[in-house]
C-alpha cells in the first residue's frame, strides 16, 4: 500500500464528502490528465476563448513547481504581481482576499489569473488544508461565472488540485497519445475511486501535443473519447515565446481553435 504524504487527501481513514443532492450547472471545470498532456495550454486558451467572448472568467493555475504565470503572457501585460500563496497562507478564504491577489491583465479585462509568482515554491508559503483549498474553490464561484483550474498530474502531493478535481463540477481529462499516459491514469484514477470521485462528470479528451502522435491509436485503448485535440505549430511557438494567451491567426491552427470552440459549447455552452 502506498504510504501518501501527510496532509494529502488521499491519505486513508477519513471520512466521506457529504452526498449532494443536486446537480449544479457547469460553474467549475478542473482540467487535469497525464504529465505534458497540455492541461496548461487548454486551460489557457479556453479561459482565452471565454474573454474573449466577454465572459469574466477566472482562471486557477495550481502548478507551484513550475509557477506558470510567468509563462502564459509577457510579465509586461500584467497589471499586478499576486500570488495564490497569499491566499492559501490564510487562516480563511474570503471573496476580499482573493481579489485581492488575483492578477488582471492590461488588455483583458474579462480574465483574471491566480498563480504562483516565478521564484516560488510549494515552501514559500505555510502549509495549507485540504479545508482551506475546498474553501478557496467554494469562494471562486462568487468571484466568476465561470472557473477554469490547471490542475497538476501529481494529485498524491498537491492539495489543491486534488480538491479542485473532486469539487469541480466538471473534469476535462487529457491523455496524450502515448502509453506512459495510459500507464499515468491507470495508476491514479484508483486514488479518485476512493474518494468517491464522480467519473461521469468527466470528458475525456485525446491531446496531440506532438504533431506525429497518432490520436485514432489512443481511442483504441480508452475507448471513447469526447474531445480530439489537434496539434499546432504555432500555439507551441506561442508557449516558447511565454505567451500562451497570443493569437492563433495562421490556418493550419484552425483546428485548434474549432476543437476549444467545441469544449467551450460543450462545457459552458458559451
Ligand atoms: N495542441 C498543442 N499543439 C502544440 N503543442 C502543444 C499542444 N498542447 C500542448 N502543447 C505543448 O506541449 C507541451 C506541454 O504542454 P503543457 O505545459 O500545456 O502540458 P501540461 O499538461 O500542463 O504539463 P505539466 O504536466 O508539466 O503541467 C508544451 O510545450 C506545449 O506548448
Ligand atoms: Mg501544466
């Protein structure tokens, strides 16, 4: 049996979530999946896509190991420098304090970000509760309507994701195109059952991220998938450039960019 960090909601003796009765509209869509699947990049460019259309949507980047606010826009777009560490070194999260270190954008005025600033680290700030995460998702959906999270793969060790997963009301789970990915999910997803994680409110979707992944192999070994998204050229020099949140303007992205048009009608019908 493996021995899960201390503090990790997958620790064992604890007892189960409340049932809730009803099903809440799409308010919360944790994206997750394997390592290197592209859940930043989705989530960056579906929180792109929903600004876009004018649509205040706050967007949640849990990596603390590569903090990627640093990594989706030039710092110079940013109008402030917060941290979510600021939010999670709190005794309570409150609608007040999370505006207070959300980051807003000079030119995008419908997203906000909260992130991790570049230089820090999971031990930059106090340790946090898997109460006090649930409280910062919870708070989120006073904040916006709608609520991306870029969760990180490594859910034994990383609190908030694990909580985003399991309180989100929606999960867009990537695999990329290859079997350590198959290898990743069929290792986690156990750690999700036991949490009475609600499967079906999960889509499951094939990523491309290199252009020679063969994405028709990938529904052979998962079976379904409801999303199939293409690689593109230029979306990966705008993640070399550091700015995911760039325009796709050339044609072999039109791909792309149908399949987050088809997420987003799917998801939040927007
Ligand atoms: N559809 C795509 N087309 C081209 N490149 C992509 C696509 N999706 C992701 N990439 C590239 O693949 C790499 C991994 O993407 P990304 O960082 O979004 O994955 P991740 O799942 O968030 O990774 P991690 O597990 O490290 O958090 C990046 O270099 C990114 O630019
Ligand atoms: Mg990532």
């Amino acid at each position: 049996m493996l021995n899960f960090m201390k503090g990790s909601i997958f620790s064992r003796h604890q007892s189960a979530p409340p049932e809730d009765e009803k099903e809440p509209d799409v308010q919360v869509l944790a994206v997750w999946g394997s390592p290197g699947s592209g859940k930043t990049t989705i989530s960056v460019r579906l929180a792109k896509y929903l600004a876009d259309k004018k649509r205040n949507v706050v967007l949640l980047l849990c990596d603390m190991t590569a903090p990627m606010l640093p990594c989706i826009c030039p710092p110079a777009e940013l109008e402030c420098e917060r941290s979510l560490g600021s939010i999670l070194a709190a005794t309570h999260v409150t609608d007040t304090l999370i505006r207070q270190n959300c980051v807003t954008l000079k030119k995008m005025s419908h997203l906000t970000l909260i992130g991790m600033l570049k230089g820090e680290n999971v031990f930059t700030y106090p340790a946090y509760t898997k109460e006090l995460a649930a409280e910062l998702v919870d708070h989120l959906r006073d904040i916006a309507p709608y609520v991306i999270v870029d969760c990180g793969s490594c859910i034994a060790h990383d609190i908030l994701s694990a909580v985003a997963l399991l309180e989100a009301d929606t999960v867009l789970r990537l695999v990329n195109c290859d079997l350590k990915s198959v290898s990743y999910l069929s290792s986690q997803l156990p750690l999700l059952k036991d949490q009475k994680w609600d499967a079906d409110k999960q889509y499951k979707a094939a990523s491309d991220v290199k252009s020679n992944q063969a994405g028709e192999h990938i529904k052979q070994v998962l079976g379904s998938v409801a999303f199939q998204i293409p690689h593109s050229s230029e979306l990966e020099n705008l993640a070399l450039e550091g700015n995911l949140l760039g325009e796709l303007a050339l044609k072999d992205s039109r791909p792309f960019r149908k399949e987050i048009e088809k997420i987003s009608k799917e998801v939040f019908s927007v």
